[in-house]
C-alpha cells in the first residue's frame, strides 16, 4: 500500500494523551494536517490553545466513547490515515472484559470506521505495547521481538478470570486488541483500501506536552519516574531493577515513520531504546552538568538488573530509526516534571 506523505490529512485518535499529544506536533512539524478524537470539548479546546502556532493545520472532533458501534464513522470522513492511539486504562477495574472490551472494540471501531467511510484512508497505524509480546521465558535476559506474541496473558485470564492480577490483564487486552486488528485486515482483504501497522512502545518516558493538572492525572510511566525521583513507591523498593525504556518523542516520531513509510504496512515495530534502571537514573542526574538539586542518590555501586531486552532492530534497520540516548531522556524528563510541578502546589521532585 503506497505510504502517505504530507500535507495529508491524518486522524489521530484519543488526541490529548501523553503520546498522542508528541505525535501531533510531530505531524504538524513534517507538514501534515491533523483531526484529533476527544472525549470532551474542554480537551479539544486545550489542544486547540497547544497547538495554536499551527493555525487550522490542527482541528478535533468529539468522539465521547470509542468502545460505541460507529463512534468514529463522522471522523474518518476525508482523513488520509489514521493513527489510533487510544485505548481505556481501567487502573482497579476486577472483571477482565472492563479491560479487554475497550481495548478490543475501540481498535475494531476504528478500522470498521475507516471501512465504511473512510474512502481516502490508506494506512493505519496503531497503538500497541511491548506487553503483548512479554511471553514468560526462562532464558535470561529474555530477548522478545516482534515474532512473539504474550499468549500467557490470555490463557491466564481465561483461566483465572476476575482472580487475575492487573497487569496480567492490562497484558491480555493488548494482546487481544492487536490480534483483533490483524484479524480484521485479513478477514477484509479485497474490500478494504488501507493497510495498517503497530506500533510496540516500553516503557515511554521524556518531556510533557499534553495537559497534566496534577501528578495523580499523570500516565503510568511518568507516574512511575515521578515517584522513583522522589523517593517513593514501587521504584524505591527495586531500584536496580531492570525495564526498557523510550523517548516519547521517539515514540511519536516512529509512528510518524511508519505512515510515511511504504514497508512499514503489514509490519509490527518494537518501539524501545534500551535498558534502563532507577539506580542509572540516579547515577544520571546525580553527575549532570549543570547539578540538579534534590535527586536520590540510591546506592551507586548498586549493579543494575537486566531481565529482558525489547529489540528494535526491525525499526532501526527496516525505518533507519536512531532512538534518544538514555542521559538525554533521562534530564528532560526530570526537567519536564519540575516545570510542571511548579504549578501542582507540591514539595519540589
């Protein structure tokens, strides 16, 4: 399927996201005109207000709830691509389908959208996660590509139904929800004009652009850097524990190749720089030139842990793609939450 290129109108759905919010400016960036879904006005308006510079380059629509049979029907009309980055995280919800039917239906919407009325659309690139190829393995480091595939995840909540952990969830609804898009492009071959691709981030840190008014409404990976600087929480008690890390810039950028990108279509793309600990945090921002104030200092002889490793090789051969140096993600990032926490009317991180 022929890429998409700008000045291209692009859809670009749950709009006012940590990531979704870089992934418009990237658009607009490269030339690009861009719609975005939000589930209220005020959203809009503060994305409108964002991204005022761009003029009528960037617009929104309202689509309240993507889990609704035609909720993207009026949006897709005369966009050229779609990115779709939402999907519902249900935090504390116990029944399993409180977070697999939204992920699932709101991916499957957006593609029965572009169907039906999306007549111009020629790519689709969606929102996955590294979660949904986190199969269990007994080799260490635990090396996963875009070959696997986290049935596990599915197994054990079928098994186990409301009795599942959260994240074992949180695991199947990403599983299910790509497996549902790449089922519905096979099942519809011949009668649709688009092709889609998915994009597999880590864990995605760097700088805020969306609206965040306090930290309790940060997303998850942010949350999870707010607390480790400040000493709190899950990081504190495994602070060499190792994860893999992403730029969200990078991330937004990675989406923005694979739309342009003719061999993109039809493929799945890990999105994810490296290994990463609290304690290399530490050590990081602890040495930066200029000082940074007020940074744990952990234990720096502490060695870091590294279970698993997330391979981009796909998106760094096939797409060219150079991800952010860990230091550099690292310091902007803190800087990022300090300049908003200056309006939180909270200790300093």
């Amino acid at each position: 399927m022929p890429a998409v290129q700008a000045p291209a109108t692009v859809l670009v759905s749950g709009a006012s996201g940590f990531i979704a919010a870089w992934i418009i400016k990237t658009l607009l960036d490269q030339g690009f005109d861009v719609r975005g879904t939000v589930r209220s006005s005020s959203k809009g308006d503060q994305l409108v207000k964002l991204f005022k510079d761009y003029g009528s380059k960037f617009s929104y629509v309202l689509v309240e709830d993507i889990s609704l049979d035609g909720a993207f029907d009026e949006a897709v009309k005369g966009v050229d691509a779609i990115i779709h980055t939402a999907s519902p995280f249900v935090g504390n919800a116990q029944e399993p389908d409180e977070w697999i039917k939204p992920a699932v239906d709101g991916t499957l919407n957006a593609l029965k959208s572009a169907k039906e009325f999306g007549t111009s659309v020629k790519r689709v690139v969606i929102t996955s996660s590294v979660a949904a190829v986190q199969q269990p393995k007994t080799e260490m480091p635990a090396i996963y590509t875009e070959t696997d595939w986290n049935t596990s995840a599915v197994e054990e909540v079928k098994e186990k139904g409301a009795q599942a952990g959260h994240l074992v969830k949180y695991r199947a609804s990403k599983v299910l929800a790509e497996r549902a898009a790449w089922d519905f492009v096979e099942e519809n071959k011949g009668e649709i004009g688009f092709d889609i691709a998915t994009i597999l981030p880590s864990f995605v840190f760097g700088p805020l652009l969306h609206d965040v008014p306090s930290p309790a409404q940060l997303s998850v990976s942010p949350k999870m850097f707010y607390e480790a600087i400040r000493g709190q929480g899950y990081p504190q008690q495994r602070a060499s524990f190792g994860i893999n890390y992403v730029d969200v810039r990078d991330v937004a950028e990675l989406h923005v190749r694979a739309l342009t990108n003719e061999a993109a279509g039809g493929e799945r793309f890990i999105c994810s720089a490296g290994s990463f600990s609290w304690q290399e945090a530490y050590n990081i921002l602890n040495s930066a030139e200029p000082p940074i104030s007020n940074v744990p200092k952990g234990n720096p002889a502490a060695q870091s842990i590294h279970q698993m490793i997330h391979s981009s090789d796909k998106a760094r051969f096939l797409l060219g793609f150079e991800f952010t140096s860990v230091e550099k993600m690292t310091v902007d990032t803190l800087r990022s939450l300090r300049e908003r926490e200056a309006g939180w009317a909270v200790s300093n991180v």
